[in-house]
C-alpha cells in the first residue's frame, strides 16, 4: 500500500491487491429506503497510514446479476480507531484518504460562501436586477418569446417544451431561479430601460 501525499486533494490510497468475496447479503427492506435485495462485496483491503488497522472498501449491488448495471456503490470502512478518528475514506473513482480537518475547512469556505451570496441575493442591488428581469420577460408576448429570451441570454438550459411545462409567470420563475449566476447574466444582457418621457 502506497501513499502520494497531497495534503489538499486527500492523501490517495492504493491497495496491493484486491480480495473481492462476498462479505454479506442485505435483504430488502433491513436498511430504511431499500426496496431491492444487495450484495456487499469487498473489493479492496490495505493498511491503515499508522499500520495498526485496516482499509477496507465494499462495493454494494443489487442481488440479481441481471440487473447488475442498474446502480452501484462503493464505500469503505477504517477499522483502525486512531487512523478513523483522523481520516475518512472518499471514493470518487479514486480511493482517498481525507483529513477530517481539510473536511472541516472545506464545509466552513462553502458555508462562508453560502451566506456570503445570501446577503448578494437580499441586497437592494440585486433585488432591483432581479425587478429588471421580471419587466424584460413580461414584455414578451408569449411563453415562446420568453423562452427565445431565457435561452438566448444563457439563463435556461430546457428545451422549449419542457420551459413550458415548468413555467407559471416572470415573478415565479425569477423567484426559482435566483441566484449569482443569474445576476451575472442580468447586468450582462438586459440594459436598464430607458425611463419613459411623457
Ligand atoms: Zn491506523
């Protein structure tokens, strides 16, 4: 078992050899939400960084080898109590050791972030963008040409027909779609309009 140490990208893990045997069945409704029979495998097993314990990954699929392709999952389990109270194990194609500490800095940035674009999202500033959009697509004359707009403008990847059977008016779409992203597209694509001058 090897380490390529990469203190922020979790430390990779690679296991000399795999020992796949079925470790255990999981009948139908034993776990809350299953509603299939599986299989858990492992696949995998290797030291722990300290050595005192074990790395071990399972692989769950649903019992009958004809539906094999409908849905996987891997996890893995430390069975080392130091090791599992500093790191847990991430599997996204790679096997991956992640500090607990990095998890922890990660979740309070995203967490910064969150509230940071709250406040954006309730500031007068963007409360009058939003406003602007509302106008734009309620000049047009008809779900159609509000779609043209929408897509045109980037702020809507649904085809037409699905726009349409999402769609109820311009407050309530702006209300669902709100978001940073969506302000970038309005101060980019839709000018303030000119006041009327009787
Ligand atoms: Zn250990």
């Amino acid at each position: 078992m090897t380490f390529a140490t990469d203190a922020s990208r979790g430390e990779e893990v690679s296991f000399a050899r795999a020992t796949p045997h079925l470790s255990a069945s999981v009948k139908a409704g034993n776990r809350p939400g299953t509603t299939t029979s599986t299989d858990v495998s492992e696949v995998a097993r290797g030291a722990c960084p300290c050595g005192g314990g074990e790395i071990i990954v399972y692989l769950e699929t649903p019992d009958h080898g004809w539906s094999s392709r409908q849905w996987q999952r891997r996890w893995g389990e430390i069975t080392c109590g130091t090791c599992a109270t500093e790191f847990v194990v991430q599997i996204s194609g790679r096997v991956r050791l992640v500090r607990r500490s990095d998890l922890e800095a990660q979740r309070r940035k995203v967490q910064e972030w969150t509230t940071q674009s709250d406040l954006v999202l309730q500031s007068e500033g963007a409360i009058t963008l939003f406003q602007r959009l509302v106008a734009r697509l309620k000049a047009e004359r008809s779900v159609a040409a509000v779609w043209r707009c929408l897509s045109h403008y980037g702020m809507t990847q649904y085809s037409e027909s699905a726009f349409r059977k999402h769609w109820k008016d311009a407050e309530d779409w702006v209300k669902e779609n709100k978001g940073i992203w969506l302000l970038e597209r309005i101060l980019a694509h839709i000018p303030v309009q000119p006041t009327q001058v009787h």
